[in-house]
C-alpha cells in the first residue's frame, strides 16, 4: 500500500503532472439517516459460513418481497421528501458498448490511487439479475458476491452493494449508482494493490466529476489526513457502466497510512437533516450520542467516554481556558484546517451546514481527529453564484428556512435558517452571502450554537486568527488559477474522453466542458448547478482575499 501521496510537482510522477429530475421515494421511508441496516445473514446463513450463497440469497429475497423490503425496517423516517435528484439528463440511459478485459489497459506498476492513470474495473456477478438483487439487499448487511479483474489479475468472491441513502433512492433502475466492493469479503487477505474496501461513487451533483479529487489532493496538501481519490471506467457483466471516481475507505488501512498504527476508535458521522454531530455536548449518558455518532471501531466503553468528555469540554470550557483545556484532547491545529477548508473551498454538504458528513479519530493518545469525506459539494457544488436565485442558489433548491428530511442529497443551499426570513443572522459575520456561493462568509457558522468546533473555537481570539490565516492560505494558494488551473487541465485530459462516452452519466457532457473549462463560463445555467471551476475559484479567492477579517488575520 502507497503511503499518502505528496501533491504537486515535488510528489512522483503519477501524483502530479503539472502540465432526469427523478423524483423517487422522498427522504422519509427507510429511516433517517441515523437508521440502522437490517440484518439478515445471521437468519439465513443456513451453512453457517458467514456469507449468504445464491440459495441463501433467493431465500432473504424472498423474505424481504413478502415482507415489503428492506425499507420498512429502517428507523423513523423523517418528512417525507418534495426534491429529487437534479439530473441533467432526462433520458433513461441507453445500454453501454460491450467491453473485454482484453481491450483494457493495463497499470500494474501505478499504485491503486495514481491520478495520471485511467484503469478499467470488471465486475462480473453470476446472474444477469445483478442490479435488482443489489437493489433488493440495500440497507441490509447482504453482499452481494462477483469477481473483479483489474489489470488482468481477477479476485473472486468481492463482496458488492449499492451505497448512498437518499441519492441512492432517487435513481431509478438502470441509473448510475455508486458502489462499494470489499475484497475481503469471503477471503481476508484478498486485496487490490494493498486496499480491501473501494468507494466506486456516481458523481452526482458534480457534472465536472473533479470535485473530490481535487477537494481531496488540497486537503491532503495542507497537512489534513484525507482519502485519496482518483477515477476508474467500470463494466458491468460486460458492459460499459462509464466513469466513477474512486475514494478510499477510511478504515485501519487509512488510519495506519496517517497515524502509524491502525489501534484507536473511529467514528462516522453521517449526513443529518438535524445537525446534531456537531460535537454538541449531549450529558453523560452515551445512548444520545449512539443515535448521532456510528462507531465503526470496536465498540468499547472509554471511547464513548472520550468523545463525551471532548464534548463536554469544548462546549462548557470558558473562551480564555479553551485553548488549554483542549490540546490534550484534539488536534486543535488540524481541526482549524479542517474548518478552513470546508469554507474556503465552500462545501454545501458538511460540518459548517449540517454538522455532520465527516469522520473522527481518537488516536492512542486519547487525541481526536476530524477527518472530511463525502466533499462533492465543494468548490461551489450545491448553490450557486448571484443570479441564480441569489448566492444561496435557485430558489427551487431551497427550503422554507429548516431543512427537513434532507439526508445525503446534492443540491440544497445551506443549513438550517439559510433561505427564510433572517437566513444571515447566525450566520454571518461580516460582508458576505451566508449561503453556498463565493461570497459565503469566512467567519459562516461562527456564532452557530449548533456547531460548536466553530462556535466555540473561533471565540478565542488566537485561534480565530489561525483559522483566518489557514483561509487565506488556501485562497492565495490552492484557488489561484495559475497553480489549480494545471491540475485541472491534466485531470481533463485524463477523462474527458470517456466523460463523453459515459452512456449512465448523471449529467451532460457540455455541463462537464464548461465546469472544467480554461476560460470562465457564460452561462453557469448550462452547468445544472454551480458554477465552473475556474469562475468559482477565481470569484472566491478575490473575495476571501479582500474580507477585511481575512486581511487582519494577515498581520
């Protein structure tokens, strides 16, 4: 397994090169996003082998059509959704070209994650009722088992399920949806260049397919442990199922690459229409907490007492002791970036907006760590610039002042209170859009009750001066187009090709051309959301640049 990847023209070749609205079954049905999956393999794993063969499988697919599905045994949901997923193109995808192994090129001396390479994935399942049956065993603890062949070596037994909850459910049958293949599935040493979980995502909400890769290689760049990402053509069955972007799982492979050790708890905290995962403390006992926060570590009694004491402490230590009272317990200095990040970067779907859709890491020195994932909502994902219904963005994709029912869903502006009367009051702090656009404020969510690791920790005056410092860090470095522009550049001629060819893409190929294109774009509304790479970059670095809060922090 590669170590994690220095980004720019100092890392390794293959680092860095420098040169239809379908509406669905809404945000309630199966649970909230706090619901837990069913679990079925322990009642019909008649072997006793831990895995469900075909028999096996027939028989739980059976139970569940008797039984209504999966779906009716999630937790309460939540309101019932009135948006579906924005997909540029209306059309049922069309069936893709045939494709072979043979026809595939080879890499095997790249590592897993080299963004200068285009592998090809095949998945061949064993019955041509594959998607139905993955369809069937969504939001259960059913893998559903194929063979893969990736650089002419094939792996037997991979274990596959569909992932997502509700952008999941507003992709009919047919549509791309993302995917997640554990190689250890059946046999535990098996695995793909030292990798054992793969994230094969749809891309949804980002016609330029970048957008995580590149949130990814910046935050890695200034020192936050981040997946790496990269992009894989997939075939299904034989046939051609287009471009996915590939992310890392963030399990004891990730935590051993970052942290030299894979002991210690993680936790995920999901995508919440509630935003309580904001680190809010919640009393002593850990069943609240429970709801929120899914270890996915042993589940041990001092884990939750830590989390219970880092919450406890940063919400109720008073702004002059905060600093103290803190070090111990986090990385203070990372959790700065990480916040720097999402707002720089402008992220519609994380910790600023809902306090929730990261990871956390309680190291061996009963240290905690904040780790992003689920970003491709960033650099100007969800709303859009003014002119679209104001920087919130169109105000179709609003809701009336407090998110309800809204789970892991692309395209909604902004927290709780964005959109209605008084939308700015929490959370602006000076010039600025509080909304998802380029003119979102640096300081947005900064007297927030509800996020706390904000809240609390730009109270205090010094760390509020390095969250600004690491702000504007980002925006002259990393959003200045002379240096992003390259990059974006190199990864467009990687995949446009096969963006074009992509017969499932979730968007068109002209929104994808203008999102990545070298010059600004004209008409951000062919884009289907957001605005271009390069217009947003540009637009927020001069805007974050001249914040008179970013500019004070700068002496």
């Amino acid at each position: 397994m590669e170590a994690p990847p220095p980004f720019g023209p100092s890392g390794p070749p293959w680092a860095f090169d420098a040169g239809p609205g379908f509406g669905g079954p809404g945000f309630g049905g199966p649970g909230g996003p706090m619901r837990e999956e069913l679990q079925l393999v322990s009642r019909f794993d008649k072997d006793g082998n831990g895995w469900l063969d075909r028999a096996e499988r027939q028989a739980a697919r059976q139970f569940l059509r008797q039984s209504g599905g999966a779906r009716r045994f999630g937790g309460p949901g939540g309101r019932p959704g009135r948006f579906g997923l924005r997909v540029e193109s209306q059309q049922r995808p069309s069936p893709g070209p045939k494709v072979s192994p043979a026809e595939a090129q080879a890499f095997p001396d790249a590592p897993l994650y080299a963004t200068n390479v285009l592998r090809t994935f095949f998945l061949d399942f064993d019955g041509p009722d594959w998607e139905q049956e993955l369809e069937d065993f969504h939001n259960t603890d059913v893998e559903v088992p194929a063979k893969l062949t990736v650089d002419g070596k094939t792996y037997v037994d991979v274990g596959v399920h569909f992932r997502g909850a509700s952008s999941y459910m507003m992709l009919g049958t047919g549509m791309k949806r993302s995917l997640n293949l554990s190689l250890d599935f059946i046999h535990q040493n098996q695995n793909l260049g030292g990798y054992r979980t793969l994230n094969l995502l749809n891309s949804a909400g980002d016609p330029t397919f970048m957008r995580t890769v590149l949130c990814f290689d910046i935050a890695r760049a200034i020192g936050l442990p981040a997946p790496k990402a990269n992009w894989v053509r997939l075939v299904i069955n034989g046939e051609s199922w287009g471009l996915y972007v590939n992310v890392q799982q963030i399990n004891k492979d990730f935590i051993q690459e970052w942290f030299g050790t894979r002991k210690g708890a993680r936790w995920k905290v999901p995508g919440s229409p509630h935003g309580r995962g904001g680190l809010t403390y919640l009393g002593d006992d850990p069943a609240p907490y429970k709801r929120i926060y899914q270890i996915k570590s042993k589940d041990e009694p001092s884990a939750w007492a830590a989390l219970i004491k880092l919450c406890k402490v940063l919400n109720q230590t008073p702004p002059d002791q905060l600093e103290a009272a803190l070090a111990p317990l986090l990385d203070i200095d990372e959790a700065l970036k990480f916040l720097a990040l999402e707002n720089a970067l402008v992220n519609t779907d994380g910790y600023w907006t809902r306090a929730s859709d990261y990871y956390l890491y309680l190291d061996e020195q009963s240290r905690f760590h904040l780790i992003p994932y689920d970003v491709n909502e960033t650099f100007g994902g969800a709303g859009g610039p003014a002119g679209l219904g104001g920087p919130d963005g169109p105000p179709r994709m609003r809701g009336p002042g407090r998110a309800s029912g809204l789970d892991d869903a692309p395209g909604f502006a902004g927290p709780p209170g964005l959109a209605g009367p008084g939308a700015g009051r929490r959370f602006r702090a000076g010039p600025g859009s509080p909304g998802g656009g380029p003119r979102l404020d640096p300081l947005a969510g900064a007297n927030d009750p509800d996020k706390p690791l904000l809240s609390k920790l730009l109270a205090v005056p010094q760390l509020r001066a390095r969250y600004l410092a690491y702000i504007r860090q980002i925006a002259e470095q990393w959003l200045d187009w002379s240096k992003l522009g390259p990059i974006v550049a190199q990864y467009r001629a990687l995949i446009a090709d096969e963006v074009r060819a992509d017969p499932r893409k979730l968007s068109s190929f002209e929104a994808f051309q203008q999102g990545v294109a070298d010059r600004p774009a004209t008409d951000t509304l062919a884009l289907g959301r957001g605005t271009s790479l390069r217009s947003f970059a540009e637009q927020r670095r001069a805007f974050l640049l001249n914040h008179p809060e970013v500019q004070k922090a700068a002496h």
